[in-house]
C-alpha cells in the first residue's frame, strides 16, 4: 500500500515537475483521509474534481518537456497519462464516490500507479531534460496562476 505522500526519494531533481507531483500526492492524500473518515459526499466531491484538475496540469506539463527533448519514449507515456486520467476521471462519477471503500482502495491504487510512473518514465524524461533545463524553463507551466488555492496550500 502506498503512504499517498510524496517523499523525496521521488525527487526528479526539476522543480516544477517535483512540485507538481508533490501537489498531487497531497490532493489524493487528502481524498483518501476524507473516504477513511467518512467525510460529506461534498468534500469528496470538491477533492475529485481538484484530482482531476491537477492530473491535467501535470500531464500538460510533463508533455511539454516530452516534446521539447523529443524523447523516443514519449508515446508510450503520453498512453500512461492518458490511462492515468481515465483512472482519475473515475472518481469524479458520484456513484463511485458515495462508496467510500471503493474510493479508498482508487485512491491507493492511484498513489502506487503514480510512484511506479515517476521511477519509471518520469525518472527518464528527467534524465533527458536535465542538459537542456535552461532552455526548458522558460516554458514551464504557469500553474500557479492556474490554481491559487491548491498552490497557496504548498508554500504554507
Ligand atoms: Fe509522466
């Protein structure tokens, strides 16, 4: 079972993204602490939606250095994104969120799928990112006009 935190072992040593999948980790964190304590739909409902909002914003995000270093794995990991958003968009149907068993057990899943993609192709987006990251930055996400309040909660 995964700790749903991001931990520095994580680190792909770039900013933004480590940033990014930081954010994440607490939003799905959140999500699965509010299945386990039986919050109002409504507090599942509101995290679900950031969820997916956030998954978008990463994914856009790493899918922008994956174009810039045209990595010969981007194919594959643009699928994994892809699927990974399929699996996120899940929760946003109130059905799936009214059983907050099955959230719980999505909600690990998606913690041990998201470890497993940042050791694997994330891990080797970073490796080919690193020499040119000057270059790269200047075309970073601008997610903290995106999303003030998930972004304020990361500095505090
Ligand atoms: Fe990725």
């Amino acid at each position: 079972m995964n700790l749903l935190n991001w931990r520095k072992e994580m680190s792909l040593g770039i900013e933004d993204i480590d940033r990014q999948h930081y954010m994440f980790f607490e939003i799905l964190g959140r999500l699965h602490e509010a299945a386990v304590f039986e919050s109002h739909i409504s507090v599942l409902k509101g995290l679900a939606g950031d969820l997916c909002c956030y998954a978008s914003l990463l994914f856009r995000g790493e899918e922008n250095f994956i174009a810039l270093t045209q990595d010969p794995n981007g194919r594959s990991h643009l699928m994994e994104h892809a699927e990974f958003q399929h699996r996120v968009a899940i929760l946003e149907d109130v059905k799936i969120l009214s059983d907050r068993t099955k959230v719980r057990d999505i909600t690990e899943e998606l913690g041990d799928w998201l470890e497993s993609h940042i050791s694997g192709f994330d891990h080797s987006l970073a490796l080919r990112v690193r020499p040119a990251q000057e270059r790269v930055t200047i075309m970073r996400p601008a997610h903290t006009m995106e999303l003030p309040r998930l972004c304020e909660s990361v500095a505090s």
